[in-house]
C-alpha cells in the first residue's frame, strides 16, 4: 500500500493529497528508495531484532506490516491506534526484509474531533489497587462493574449515577506511584476518530517542594463521556474495558451487592450484614445461625461483598442467605439480637450452565453479581 512520489513534490501538496484521501495501490516487494505515501493502521513496535527499527509499524486492514515507522516531526504514540496516511521517505531496514518508513506528514483517515467529557471524581486515595501498571486506565461500560469497582475505589460513598443504558460511560485514569505531597493527575482532552476514543491525561506535582509520603500513592481522575463501542487509548496505550471478572479474586467467588434501610430507633453503627449458607430442606429457626461473612454497613447504607461458595458442586442442595441485624452487644453474630432480617437470594443451580450460574427462588440466573435489598425495622 505504498506509492512513491517524486521528491520534487512539495509538502503542501503532499499534505492535500493525504486529506483528501488519496487511495494507494498495492505494496511492491522490489522498489527504489524514495518519497512514498501509504494508508494503514499505527501500532507501536515491540518487535525484537533488527526490524526493530522503527518506533511504530504500519499496519494493513488484514494485520500485516506495511512499513516499520519513524518520525522526527510527528508523536507517533498520540496516533497509536488510529488509520493514517502518512507521507516520508522510504527504505530497506538493515537486514533487508522490511520497510522503514521517516514520517514527514501524517492525517488520520477519519479526523479527530473534540468530545465532551465531565469529571466526576478526583483525588489521591483509592481503596482500588492501581499498583500494576496495567490496571490503571480503563474504560467502565456497563452499571454493574461501575457499582463494584465504586464500591471498592470508595467503600463509605454512595455510586454515583451514571446513564450506562443509552448516554454515558466511565473513564478512569490513575497516575503511577507519587511520593511528592500534592501531586495530581486529571484527564485533559478526549477526542474520538471513527470508534477509536483517545484520552490525554496529565500528572502534575507542585513547583515547591513538598514533603515525601514513604507510602506511595495514586492520584486518578474519573470522568464520564458519551458512550462509545471502540478501543480506547491513553495516553498513546491501549486502555481495556473493565469487567466484573478483573475485580474478582477468584473465578469462584460471587458478588454480593446490597442496600439496607433503617427504620428511626436502628443505630447504623451498629448493623452488621453478611452471608450464609443451609442445606436447601435444613429448617432454620432465628435467631440462632450465624453468617459465615460478616461486615459492616458503610454510611451509605449499603455494602459489597466477595461470597465464596461453600462447595463447587452442583448436585449440593445448599441454600444462600443474606442477613441483616442490629449487632447491640457488638459480638459479631445475630444470636440474641431481637430485630433480624434474612432473604434466600440465591442457590447454585442444578444442572448450571458454567461454574458461576446461580438461580434464585425467583427463577432469574445471575453470573457474578447478586443485588439484594433489605430492610431493618424494630419487631418489639
């Protein structure tokens, strides 16, 4: 997908070939060095040996390398990603089996436009692990993975709202680790060409010199955009869209996200909820059986929590209870506790369509989340 051009020709020209979209012709495996121009798609370069040269690769519809890149006058990493014509001077790399490319002029195939975007978090502490470098931009999609992964970034807080079915999703940005007192990091710009979605964020430290924390920490800014289907890069990286399954601990583990409401007279301080299982024909009488989980109820009258099955197979008739109690005399358990509250929400299922198939007595199938709702009124 190369075409030489003869040197003669002057940029501008060049430049107004590329925006208008001229189509180039197939690549030819025997050529001259020369001025060529071609179309494909930026990649950065992590290839070993001598076709390493080259910070970037050009790469065809179908995946295959065009030219190995390198541009002086152009951030080739703020293009990663996008399909590009670019415009320079072409040779063979050392070794002879591929084509370097010296970048002199570049446009996207589809132009990058400005996109509105909205902060709706910013800060330096996370409960959100951000330590491997990998997990720290990401795109949330979808409104279950946004109320746990909010329940773990901020475990007394309310999740904030956001439209996921039609409008919106979330960004999320944290810088790497910081020592510096004061030091942020904010998503400036986000543009968009075609599906592909880029955001620019930025970590700033103050121009004094603050104190040093020996713990580091990792300031982040989460926004939320209009809703897109395409890939998403960072900074020039690729950023993945984050799922309930990169939250959990384990492929075995199931959550269990719940709301309580409180009746006046009910101290919150003092409620406690959590997880238990009984056999299925197992009467149960209450008070009396105590959750094999249990956790306090954050200020927002809700809690998460990371349920691990007590068997893997699905020919065990156990069933799963959430509860919720007044903990009076702070001993952890619901014995002796006069206001109770329980619902079966799920069981695992007989003849499960995969390891995390669950069913409740409603006959709804769930795969990683339960959502349950519960309420605490005095009885006496």
């Amino acid at each position: 997908m190369t075409k030489r051009i003869a040197p003669v020709l002057a940029l501008a020209a060049v430049a107004a070939i590329l925006l208008a979209g001229a189509p180039a012709p197939a690549p030819a495996h025997e050529f001259e060095a020369g001025y060529y121009y071609a179309t494909g798609t930026i990649e950065e370069n992590t290839g070993l040996g001598f076709t390493m040269a080259g910070s970037h690769l050009l790469k065809s519809t179908y995946g295959a390398t065009i030219a190995n890149l390198t541009s002086s006058t152009y951030d080739l990493q703020a293009y990663n990603g996008l399909k590009v014509t670019v415009f320079g001077w072409t040779a063979h790399t050392a070794e002879g089996h591929a084509l370097l490319l010296h970048v002199y002029a570049l446009a996207p195939v589809t132009p990058l436009v400005s996109v509105p975007f909205t902060s709706i978090d910013k800060g330096a502490k996370s409960g959100y692990d951000a330590t491997d470098a990998a997990d720290r931009n990401f795109v949330i999609r979808d409104p279950s993975t946004w109320a746990i992964f909010h329940h773990i970034h901020h475990p007394d807080a309310g999740v904030p709202s956001v439209d996921f079915k039609l409008k919106h999703q979330v960004l999320a940005s944290f810088a790497g680790p910081q020592h510096l007192v004061g030091t942020s990091h904010s998503i400036t710009k986000v543009q968009k060409s075609g599906t592909t979605l880029r955001v620019t964020a930025k970590t700033v430290s103050p121009s004094t010199t603050p104190p040093l924390l020996k713990d580091p920490f990792f300031p982040y800014n989460l926004a939320t955009t209009m809703k897109s289907t395409g890939k998403v890069f960072f900074n020039g990286k690729p950023g993945r869209v984050l799922k309930i399954a990169d939250l959990q601990s384990s492929l075995h583990t199931i959550f269990v996200l719940g709301d309580v409401s409180l009746a006046p007279g009910i101290d919150p301080a003092k409620v406690k909820v959590g997880t238990f299982a009984v056999h299925k024909y197992m009467k149960v009488m209450w008070p009396g059986v105590h959750p094999g989980h249990v956790t306090p109820l954050n200020s927002a009258g809700t809690w998460l929590e990371e349920f691990t099955p007590v068997t893997d197979d699905p020919s065990d008739l156990l069933q799963y209870y959430a509860i919720v109690w007044e903990d009076k005399n702070d001993d952890g358990i619901n014995a002796g506790e006069p206001f109770v509250t329980t619902e079966a929400f799920l069981w695992k299922a007989k003849s499960p369509v995969g390891n995390d198939d669950w069913q409740n007595e409603a006959g709804d199938h769930f795969t990683q989340l339960i959502q349950v709702s519960l309420s605490l009124e005095p009885t006496s």
